[in-house]
C-alpha cells in the first residue's frame, strides 16, 4: 500500500478500496513511524554533539571557542531556511522535498563522522542543518494530509513528543556513544537510519508531480528570509558569548531586525508570498506558533542548565547526565499518550496553558535546589513535570498549528511553526545562561547561578501559559478531511 501526493487542482486519484459505502481505508501508521525516524535523527543532532565537544575539540584542535560553531552553525542552517524549505514542500511536491532533505542530511552525517579537520566538520553540520530545513517542514506537511480525524490528532501528537523529547534524548545518546565508542559515531548513527527511511519512502509514498507552472518560488523572499532568521538566530546566540549589551550583539540583532522588516516588506508586495498572507490571520497556526517558541525557550534552556547542574553539582559523567535526564524523556512520552485525551477533554487553550503551567512548577522546583544537591529529592521531582509539561504542550501546539490549514499550505504553516521552535530553542539558552552568568559572575558552573536561571525559565513559562490561555482556540482542533486538508498537494491512498 502506498500514498500518491495529488495533482494541484486536479480531483484525487487512486483512493483506496472502500471498506462500505462511501468509506476509505485508513492511512498505516507505518508512514508515521517511518517519517518519525527521519525527525528523531534531526532532533537529535540538536544536542547530541553538545556532550562530545570536548573529545571533538581535543581531536580536531579548534582554535580558542570555535569548537561552539559545530553546534551553532546546525542551529543558523536549520533555522535560517526552514520557511524555503516549507515553501518548496508546497510548490515541488512534500515527497520530492523530503527525499532531498533526507539524502543531504545523510550523506552530511557521513561526511561529519570521517572529517579530520574542523573547518571540514563545520561545513558538514551546515550541509545537515539544510537538509533538517528541507526535511522536517516536508514530513509535518505529509503527516497533516495524510492523517484525518482522531488519527491525525494522534499522529501529530506523537511528532510533538519527539520535537520536545529528541533534544533531551541527544544528551542520553550523545553521552553513551562517546564513552562507549568515539564522538564520530554521534553522526555515523544517522547512516542507517537515513538509509532505511530512504528505501521505505519510496514503498510508502509515490512520486510528487511536477509543480504547476503558476506556483513560483518568491527567490527574494527567500534570500532575505533565509538571512534574516539566520542573523537573528546568530544575534541571539552570540549574546549567550559576548553579553546582550555588547556592540557585537546588538549589532547583529539590529540587522536582524531590519532583514525582518525588509522580509515583510517583500513579502506584502509580491505575487506568491514565501508566507502567504492567509498563514497570518489563521488563529490556530499563529497562537500555536507563538506557543511553541514559549515551550521551546524552557525545553532548551532548561536542558542547558540541568546539564550544568549535573555535571558541576552532583559530578556526573556525560554518559551519567544522559541517563539523570532519562526520566524527563519518559515524562514527555507519557504526556504525549494522554495529550489527544487531554486535548480531547479540554482544548487547545486549556490544555496547553495546563501544560506550561506544570512546566512553570517543574522549572520552579528546579530553582529550589540547595546545597548539598540530592538528585532524588532536588533534580528528579522538578525533571518529571517539567518534561510532563512541556511534552503535552507541544503535543497541543502541534496538533493545533496545522488544524484548518489547506493542503497546498501545508508545508508553508509547518515552516513557519518550526521556524519559531529553532528561535526559541537559541533564546532559551542566550537568555537562561545570561540569567545564570549574572549571579555567578558570568560562570555557569556556580549553583546559584543555576537557581537564577531556572527560575527565570519558570517566570517565563508561566507567563506564556498566561498567554496560550488569551490566545488560543478554546474549541477542539479541526482535524477531519472538512479542514480543508485535501487541496492542493493532497495524499490520498491507494493500493
């Protein structure tokens, strides 16, 4: 059984056999599981390098901090080209896209693990970051058409939870795998992965059409969006390095700033839009999208400082750290088999500020950690309901985000939603490690600069809580095929 990515503006073709009157069968969740493999190894690679850095540096001697570029310039790829590769996922076919994506982030991994010198292994994170830009928008857009209803709900669920689980996971994998074997195989990882979803794609989803000649790529759009979200991204993260009062931070951030503008100055003027204009006035999509940059500033941050913690207070290991985060992964998939319920119950306005609210506790109890630090009784109990929290509200955030968008939008809305994930996940760590640096005399290693920073993070949550709970939908989600999700690149099956 396989899925045919429609024609733009042709009648679907080559549904499934109908089960009774006027019913088709369902999607297999083997599409899921296999476009979720690909995501996990994006996810992943957020932090799965962070706790091989100093075996990387030792290896490849870095000069003096710039061993931090094999993280950052991930970041700045990924999210400075997020909305194109939206974009091309709506004009070119989510198949196509997705195809590229994933050939370019596995043969990036491959290149990684084998370079013998810095400047070699940086270039390769960029060429990885570009594939995840090209990747993840796909695969989000390919599960909101090819899921309808409860299943749907479901489905996006699960890929909140591995959003929100996979950063935390990378410290665990990143961890075992340098002890165990060598810092090379944090990206050899991805190889059979890669290679197996490429195989099973194919089997599963057949061949997009070519894009219809009116559907055009906004080509300036897309330059000065891709710089801009990357200055931005690098402004913010610069700022965890060099203070946010420092003339090289707000210079960066003022020219961020003024691509922004320039960006929605373009974008207002041309024909197709990189970010058609219709994507601004869909509550759900930009209440979500504000939601998840929220969610993601704590996630990141957050696991950031625990690391710190950790590592300084209680001495663990790299490997030891991974397994002290174990249980915030468990929590968030927990939350993510009980989000639909919850969902369900509550809505999306409800659930979501329910969520950061217990994430608000989860950052609070964390805060509270007094010398000396006992693991079971000062880090676990603010770890689990941080990572319960913050796992139902991405599960809320991403069910919501794509809810009511039409077909040939989709990849589009799902740039766009991850586009506010990557900024938020760099803000996370600039802004709680600069709370954190300013008791502790700028050093992250001292405990009380840890309890500021956790703190922050639950101020912070619990004011976008307040705001999830203003501005999102107060009714259940539209999730069957009446949301419109059968335009423009449509799935349908057949067998």
């Amino acid at each position: 059984m396989t899925l045919r990515d429609d024609q733009p503006g042709l009648a679907p073709t080559g549904a499934a056999t109908p089960a009774g009157p006027g019913a088709a069968r369902p999607t297999p969740w083997t599409v899921l599981v296999v476009l979720a493999c690909a995501q996990a190894m994006v996810a992943l690679d957020v932090t799965v390098v962070n706790v091989a850095l100093p075996a990387i540096d030792a290896d490849l001697r870095f000069g003096p901090g710039d061993v931090q570029w094999v993280v950052s310039v991930y970041v700045l790829a990924t999210g400075g080209l997020l909305l194109l590769g939206g974009r091309l996922a709506d004009l070119f076919g989510a198949r196509r896209v997705f195809l590229a994506g994933l050939i370019l982030f596995t043969v990036a991994s491959a290149v990684s693990g084998l370079s013998n010198t810095s400047a070699l292994l940086v270039a390769s994170r960029a060429m990885q970051g570009a594939g995840a830009a090209l990747l993840s928008p796909a695969a989000l857009s390919i599960i909101a058409l090819v899921y309808d209803g409860e299943r749907r709900a479901k489905a996006l669920g699960a890929w909140g939870a591995i959003a929100s689980g996979g950063a935390a996971a990378g410290l665990l994998v990143g961890g075992a795998l340098t002890t165990w074997l060598d810092w090379r195989w944090a990206f050899f990882i991805n190889l059979p992965v890669g290679l197996l979803v490429l195989i099973l794609v194919p089997r599963l989803i057949s061949r997009s059409p070519r894009v219809a000649a009116t559907g055009q790529l906004d080509l300036i759009g897309a330059v000065v969006g891709t710089a801009a979200f990357a200055v931005t991204i690098y402004g913010i993260s610069d700022a965890d390095r060099h203070g946010w009062g420092a003339t090289r931070t707000v210079l960066l951030l003022a020219v961020g700033v003024a691509l922004l503008g320039l960006f929605a100055g373009v974008e207002r003027h041309v024909r197709r839009p990189l970010v058609p204009p219709a994507l601004w006035r869909q509550r759900s999509l930009a209440a979500s999208t504000v939601g998840i940059f929220g969610a993601t500033i704590t996630l990141v941050g957050a696991l950031f400082l625990g690391a710190f913690m950790l590592q300084t207070t209680l001495r663990a290991s790299a490997l030891e750290t991974g397994f002290a985060l174990l249980p915030m992964v468990v929590a968030i998939a927990l939350a993510a088999h009980l989000g639909g319920a919850l969902l369900g119950h509550l809505g999306p306005r409800w659930a979501s500020a329910v969520g950061l609210a217990v994430a608000a506790v989860g950052a609070l109890l964390l805060s509270r950690a007094t010398t000396p630090v006992s693991y079971p009784a000062d880090i676990l109990p603010g770890l689990v309901l941080l990572g319960f929290g913050l796992g139902l509200s991405f599960v809320v955030f991403s069910v919501t985000a794509l809810s009511g968008i039409e077909g040939d939008r989709a990849g589009s809305a799902s740039g766009l939603y991850m586009t506010s994930h990557d900024i938020g996940g760099a803000f996370g760590v600039a802004i709680l490690s600069s709370a954190a640096g300013a008791v502790s005399g700028g050093s992250l290693l001292v405990l009380a600069g840890q309890q500021r920073g956790f703190l922050v993070a639950a101020g912070v949550t619990a004011g976008f809580a307040i705001v999830a709970a203003l501005t999102m939908p107060a009714g259940r989600p539209a999730t069957g095929s009446a949301a419109g999700l059968h335009g423009g690149h449509g799935f349908k099956l057949h067998g």
